[in-house]
C-alpha cells in the first residue's frame, strides 16, 4: 500500500506538485529517504545540482511555513505568505501571479517600497516562451 500524499512542495520554486502527475513526468526524485517532487524538469535539474542544500532549503521553509502567521487577503480569505510563496514568487512570478494575484500584488508592493527592482516572470515554460524570440516566416 502506498501512502505517500497526493501533493508534494517543490523545494525549488515552492509550487503544488500533484504527485501522480510528476511521477508521470519523471519529475519525482528520492533524496535522503524523502521524495521531492518538481513542477517541471528546470526545477529537478536545480535539485540535482545540490541536493543538500535545496533539501536543507526546503526543510527551513516548512518550519518556517508551520509557524507564519495566516494574512488576509483582499478577498477576505486567508493565505499564508510564507518562505515557500516568497520563493515561488521569486522563481516564477507568473504562475503565482495566475494562482495567486493578490499574494503577487502585495509582495510586489513590498519590493517597491523596500526600491528593489521587480522580480522577472519566472522559471516555467511560459515565462521562458515570453523571451524566447518569436519569428515569423
């Protein structure tokens, strides 16, 4: 009997990975007696490159996770922005823009008024199809 959970953090950029669906895609990797499961193939190569490391990151953002507060949305729901929002914010704001657009919205009103620059649309195939150059023929 199986009884991993059907969902799974990327440790890399911090979006839900349905586990079914990555093990599909070859997107699960077993590290240290645990399995990480990735959105996408960029995501597991980052993984590859130091597992210690990302397993480490990833251990600190659900302690992390377990202990944030829960912030209101616009909406009156609550969501909690924690270190693995704030990680997928920086690692594909787009897709947390399309999941999330208040949560994109208040983090990046965070970045102007610490005068950071603005985050980049991200890690996914869809920010890499926006500066991939498109040619017409």
């Amino acid at each position: 009997m199986n009884n991993r959970p059907a969902t799974l953090i990327d440790p890399i950029c911090g979006m839900t990975v349905v586990v079914d669906k990555a093990e599909a895609a070859g997107l699960l990797i077993e590290y240290e007696g645990r399995t990480y499961g990735f959105c996408r193939d960029g995501c597991r190569r980052a993984f590859i490159e130091d597992p210690a490391r990302a397993a480490a990151e990833a251990s600190a953002a659900e302690l992390i996770s377990a202990a944030a507060p829960a912030t209101p949305l616009a909406s009156g729901n609550l969501l909690v922005i924690d270190e693995g929002m704030r990680r997928w914010y920086e690692s594909c704001s787009c897709c947390l823009s399309d999941a999330y657009p208040d949560i994109k919205a208040q983090l990046d009103a965070e970045r102007a008024a610490a005068a950071q620059d603005p985050v980049g649309a991200g890690i996914c195939e869809i920010a890499e199809a926006e500066v991939e150059p498109v040619h017409a023929h």
